[in-house]
C-alpha cells in the first residue's frame, strides 16, 4: 500500500471512538511503570501486530540496509504524510563535512518572523533516515516556526561507520559563523536539535561548539541515546524491550551497523554522557518518550548536566513511543508534543 493511502486509512481507522476501536480490534490495556499507553498508540500497535509486519531489522538481516532505508522512508511518510502544501521552499546545498562535502537540504518559509535557524539530525541508529522522508516533517517545522530548517545528510552506517557521522557533524559545527552569513540568518540565534541517534549528534554538536566558542542559542534533544545503547543498567531497556517500536533487537542491529569498525574510537569520540566540559551546553530542552526503551537515557543525561549549571528544561511525552514525531498527523498527542516543543524553540528564537 502506498504511504498516501494507508495514511487517511490509518486516520479514518484512528478518528473512531476509542470504544470502538478496543472493540474492533481486541485490544488489551497496555500499562507499564503504572502509566497508560497513548489510546490511539495503542491501536497503531495493535494493528501492526494484527499485519504481522516485519520490524526494521527483520528486514534489515533478510534484505540488507537498502531495504530497511526503504522500508523508514515508508513508515516516516506514512505517519507525516503531506497532506496539504506548505508555504516553504527548500534548496538543496553543501556543508564541510568531516572527510568530503556533505549534503544537505534548507528550507525556507514564505511567513518569516525569526532571522533563527533550526538543524535538525536525523534519527535512525545512524544507519537509515535520509532527507526525503523527513522532507514534510522539516516544512512542518518550517512553517510552523517562521524559521530557516537546515537538515544535514551526515554518514550512515555500515558503508560510513562511526565515528564518520560524528565528524561530519563536528565539521558542521565549526563552520557555523560561515553558513550563518551564507544562508542569511543570525550567527546568534542557531538552534541545533534532533531525535534518537540525531540527538546523541546533537549534544556532540552542542558541546563542540562550547569548547570552541561558537554560539549556539540552544539545544533541542528528542529520546536519544547519551550513554551505552544496550547497556543493562538502564530498566527502560527491559521494561519496554519489545513491542512498542523501537526495540532492543533493533538497538542491537543498529550498533552493529554504526559500529561496523569497531568502537575503538569512542575515546576520541565519546558519547555525550561522557564528553568533558558539559558545562558549557547551551540552554537545553530535553525530551524522553515515555514507552521507550531510551527512556532512563534522557534522566541519566539531565542528572549529569544539570548540576553542571547548564539550563535544562526536562519534558516527557507520556504514553508515547520513541520515534512519536514522526506520527503527528496521525497521533493528536504526538502532535500536541511536538507542538509544544517547537513554541519552547519560538520563544528561544525570540529571545
């Protein structure tokens, strides 16, 4: 089915009254850590459980990364489909990178009220997620925020493994004065943000830029990954394991896809938990997706730089999954969360 079509099915199945739907399709409470799922989540899980549809690593393993890459850019365009044009223009464009140039696409709304720009990383392990299934979800933004979007492709897994994504990113952040005054926005007012293994890049980003002393007005981290991906000392990895999309199979099949050539170089290049003077992060907005198995991960990196003094604004987006904005136009809270966040972003542009 094409993303189009199975979007307004998915709408129409999900406008019924949530009797109805539990009716129709079995379904059972989902409760865990006494907190309910997302009603309308619990739906789009039960149906994909009545499909019997094959995660991303099923089909990453049978098929390849190809396919796995297609399979996200099916998913991501399915739960943000366009639905109506948006009045923003996009250009596609060059970065520094960390070994070549690197691509990237900035998008550009017709209604402009911030001279700000928003970088968004991409999600995705560091292994799928490219710029044409986010491209609604960056006009949204756009749109929304009356702000320039710059959306990066940084190196994926496994054919450019960790630490190229990194360094593609670090490169970025150096030349952030330039492109400021190459895309015609403030130098003082650039917002950088992502979600999942986008927000891992962002805090690296982030805390790049502090060292050097380039300005970075703030940092907006979606349910990402700080620390070990599979570590056991977080519960989250076991209590939401499996069964609410991202999964610790999948975390798995991730890292080793990311991590192609080993893991040698996270000394040089550590994870954000570990990285030396996060003092000096930017003012932060953080926010965990509460059926995830990244979960604690958002806590863990709060209690480590907010007694740092760094200007942590901690939300939770109760009942959700991880991955939960790519299903805004479908999931009214996913929506309302994302909404949220981006006024959090308006506020900080403006100020």
């Amino acid at each position: 089915m094409k993303p189009g079509t199975e979007f307004y099915a998915l709408k129409a199945i999900l406008a019924l009254p949530d009797g109805v739907r539990k009716t129709l399709f079995s379904e059972k409470p989902v409760n865990i850590r006494n907190s309910d799922i997302d009603a309308q989540t619990r739906t789009l899980l039960r149906l994909i459980e009545i499909q019997k549809r094959q995660t991303i690593d099923e089909i990453g393993k049978a098929s390849g990364v190809d396919a796995a890459r297609a399979a996200y850019r099916h998913y991501y365009k399915m739960g943000a489909w366009q639905s109506r044009k948006l009045p923003v223009r996009s250009e596609d464009v060059v970065l520094p990178g960390g070994r070549d140039e690197m691509k990237a696409r900035l998008y550009h709304p017709e209604s402009v009220s911030s001279d700000g720009l928003l970088i968004y990383i991409h999600g995705g392990g560091g292994v799928i997620g490219d710029v044409e299934a986010y491209d609604y979800f960056n006009r949204y933004m756009a749109d929304y925020l009356g702000a320039a979007v710059l959306f990066p492709e940084y190196g994926l897994g496994p054919e450019n493994p960790f630490p190229e994504g990194v360094r593609d990113c670090l490169a970025m952040t150096r030349a952030l004065p330039g492109l400021a005054e190459r895309f015609g926005v403030s130098a003082s007012n650039i917002i950088i943000g992502g979600e999942s293994a986008g927000a891992m890049l962002s805090a690296i980003c982030g805390n790049e830029a502090g060292q050097a002393g380039i300005d970075v007005k703030a940092l907006w981290l979606l349910f990402g990954a700080y620390d070990e991906l599979t570590s056991d000392k977080y519960a989250s990895m076991t209590d939401y394991a499996s069964g609410f999309g991202l999964s610790r199979d999948m975390i798995e099949w991730f890292a080793t896809q990311y991590f192609a050539n080993g893991d040698s170089e996270l000394v040089q290049y550590p994870l954000p938990i570990n990285l030396p003077h996060l003092n000096n992060l930017p003012a932060t907005l953080l926010r965990a997706a509460e059926y995830d198995p990244l979960f604690d991960q958002s806590m863990a990196f709060m209690n480590v730089i907010q007694p740092m003094g760094v200007d942590v604004t901690y939300r939770v987006a109760e009942g959700l999954l991880h991955g939960y904005t790519n299903l805004f136009e479908l999931i009214p809270a996913a929506k309302a969360a994302l909404d949220e966040d981006l006024d959090w972003i308006k506020a900080a542009f403006s100020a």
